[in-house]
C-alpha cells in the first residue's frame, strides 16, 4: 500500500515541480528550490519606551547634525526684511546636487541680499569660515559689500594689490590663505598675467610667485563673483584667476543684471566657468539648450494670457520634446507629461495659468543653474511696499486694542 502513496507523491511532485528563489549569496545571484531553504527567525530586540523630553532632544539634535531641505535656517537670520522672491535663490541653492549659482535677476530685485541669505544657510548648515567676493573696483570704492555684509554680521576687509601679494606669499610658505583675510574682498582690476604668472627680478632670482603657482592652491568655502558678465572674455587675466578661485571653492555664487539671452556664447561661458562638470564644452552647452527656445517661447505666451495661449503653448513644449535633448530626457520626464496632460484639458483659471508658468519654467534645462526675477514677476512688491504694509497691520493691530474714546481721539488728531 505504501508503495502506492510513494507512486502518487512522484507523480505529483513531477505534476507540480517545486518553487525557485533567487537569493542573493555574497553578493551574488543564485537560484535554489524551497526544499534547499530553511526559515530562519529573527528575535526581535527588546522595546523600551523613551521619555518624550529626550525624544525631542534626539529628534532636534538629528535636525542640527542633518539639515533637511524642509528648513530654512536664513529667515529672520539678518537684518534685512522678510521679501519671499528673496529666498528662491536659497531654496534653488540648498536643492542642487552642487552649490552653484548663477543669480540673473534684474536690477532693484535684491541679489546681494540673496547671496547674504544663501551665505547664512550655509553657515546654518556646515562650518563656513573663509569667503571671498570679487567684484569691480567701483563696488570696492562705494563700500557696497562691506556695508551690506553688515547686516549679516559679517566683517569683510578689502584686498588692495600689496596685501593680496602678501596673501599669495604666505600661502606659498604656509601652505593656507592668512587667517586675518579669510573674509576678503578683492577688485577685478587685481588680475593680471603679473599676478597669475608671478615674475623673476633682477635683484630676486627666486622672484615673486604667481598665485596660479601656488602649492596647494587656497581653498575658499565660498567664492561670490558680482557682475560676473565680465567674465565672458576667456582670454583675460580676470576669467583666469577667478576661474582658478573657483576651482578650488567649495561653493559658488556668481551674481549678473546684465539681461542673458539663453543659447548664446557668453551663457556658455559663464555656466562652464560655475559647472564645468555639467557644461563640458560648447557642443554639449548647445545639446542642453536646444528645448530651451522653444519652453520660453510657452512661458511668453502663458504670461500674455493670450486667448489660445495654451493650445501655443502645448505646441511648442511638443516641439521642444521633439528636439535631440527632448526624446532623450525631457518627453518621458512626469513634470512633462503631467503639465502636456494640464494644458490638453484647454480651460484654466489664471491661478492654474501661474502654475502652468512655473512648471515650464522648471523645464528649462539650465533652470537648476540659474535663478532670474524679473521686476515684472513681482510687480510692486518690493522693500518699499513691504515697509508701507508692516506699518498698516501695526496701526491696525494698535487700533485693534484702543478703546472707542481712544479712537475718536486719534481720528480728530
């Protein structure tokens, strides 16, 4: 009779072959049947239960040793007022996979206190304690920067040409940039091919070193470049050396008014000079920049609210999907299809329309390399008005508190 069940199970087993699990083994891939594994339990660790004081200190202390992206530890950091646009350079800056910023908004929008407030968060997040600004000579003179700085409690000193050739000798018998000028301030009109290459005199054989000579290179934790158009030159003493400075600096800041028309040689430069890891030459620069046309061309329409503003709109983020960089990243990207699926419904109310503006706006393929606030985006919305509201909600609130004599009082005054 056992002989008839050991029949069955054999047919059976060869009806209904066993289960195979691929397991991984040191890092490698192997198959094995359910019959060659065996179930392994685990014991559970020992729970106990920690006081709610000590979990909000472990939890805060996790926040300082991990900043999130969710916090931002500029606001109410300086003594600058509170304007929203300002801190979009802050969140694009803490966001990117490398701390590098071209800052394009036009003229009156605020980049220096921009560039002040991604400076405090990067002080709030890591150990910041060497910066340099480069800057024309005429910001040096009018105090710009040093004063501004101010509001941050930051103390700047000005290079003239001897103390930054005595910075460059120090560090080439130190080995680092002097204590005493971490914090510097340094003109444009300082580069030159004397500066960069260093000399042989007559009197010293050994002559003056050259800062591009310098063994190990300074090291800032943050380079600020204002009116970085200047840069656009390759062949200059001025590109050179803040190309040099830049190389070495942890993070950068580059700061233009000058309006930047995208897919010309000049944004070339200067995206090479801030991500020469990203933008390797000009073939890949025009690679990247090719959708970008074709998305501003959707943004303009948006913005004018013409009547089939997103019927124009859908067709050139088509074509802009169409282009070599579109089928390779942009067509299959779900920001991309979700707004073609948003502008295909045809009806949209104008807070939907700026929505619309936003995400194509994020589409631009150099959109992560570059923050650009037109006066027009934020209307009248600027310092001067913020002033004008905080004083109407101040009176307001203090009429709020006053009694019906105290206001009949103040409105005969």
């Amino acid at each position: 009779m056992s002989s008839v069940f050991e029949f069955a199970n054999n047919i059976l087993a060869e009806s209904y072959p066993e289960n195979r699990y691929l397991v991984f083994l040191e890092n490698t891939p192997s198959t094995y049947y359910a019959s060659q594994l065996q179930r392994h339990e685990l014991a559970l660790p020992s729970l106990s239960i920690t006081p709610l004081p000590v979990f909000h200190a472990y939890m805060a202390a996790l926040q300082l040793n991990h900043p999130g992206f969710a916090t931002l530890y500029s606001l109410n950091a300086a003594r600058v007022s509170f304007i929203p646009y300002q801190f979009r350079p802050v969140l694009k800056f803490i966001h990117s996979d490398r701390p590098r910023l071209l800052i394009a908004d036009e003229v009156g929008v605020g980049k220096t206190i921009e560039a002040g407030l991604i400076l405090r968060e990067l002080q709030a997040r890591k150990d910041v304690r060497s910066v340099l600004i480069i800057c024309p000579k005429p910001l040096i003179a009018e105090r710009k920067w040093q004063m501004e700085m101010k509001r941050f409690d930051e103390q700047f000193i000005h290079l003239d040409g001897p103390t930054l050739r005595e910075c460059i000798k120090e560090t080439d018998l130190d080995g680092a940039w002097p204590e005493q000028y971490t914090k510097a301030i340094l003109p444009f009109s300082l580069f030159n091919q004397e500066l960069l290459s260093g000399n042989v005199s007559k009197k010293n054989k050994r002559g003056i070193i050259g800062l591009l000579e310098l063994n190990p290179p300074p090291h800032f934790d943050l380079v600020i470049v204002d009116e970085a158009h200047h840069l656009r030159n390759t062949s200059t003493a001025i590109h050179q050396g803040v190309r040099y400075f830049c190389e070495q600096a942890e993070a950068v800041i580059f700061l233009s008014a000058t309006p930047i028309q995208m897919g010309t040689n000049d944004l070339y430069v200067l995206l090479n000079l801030l991500r020469p890891d990203l933008i390797l030459d000009k073939t890949s620069f025009d690679h990247m920049a090719e959708p970008n046309r074709l998305i501003n061309h959707a943004v303009e329409v948006a913005r004018a609210n013409v009547p089939d503003w997103h019927q124009q709109a859908l067709e050139a983020l088509w074509a802009a999907a169409e282009t070599s960089w579109g089928q390779a990243l942009l067509r299959d990207n779900p920001a991309f299809q979700r707004l073609y699926n948003v502008l295909g419904v045809g009806e949209c109310n104008d807070q939907e329309r700026i929505a619309c503006i936003q995400d194509m706006e994020q589409l631009h393929t150099f959109s992560h390399l570059i923050n650009r606030t037109r006066r027009r985006d934020i209307g009248n919305f600027t310092p001067s008005l913020l002033i004008d509201l905080q004083a109407a909600i101040k009176d307001w609130l203090e009429a709020d508190s006053v009694s019906p004599e105290q206001e009949s009082s103040i409105s005969a005054t």
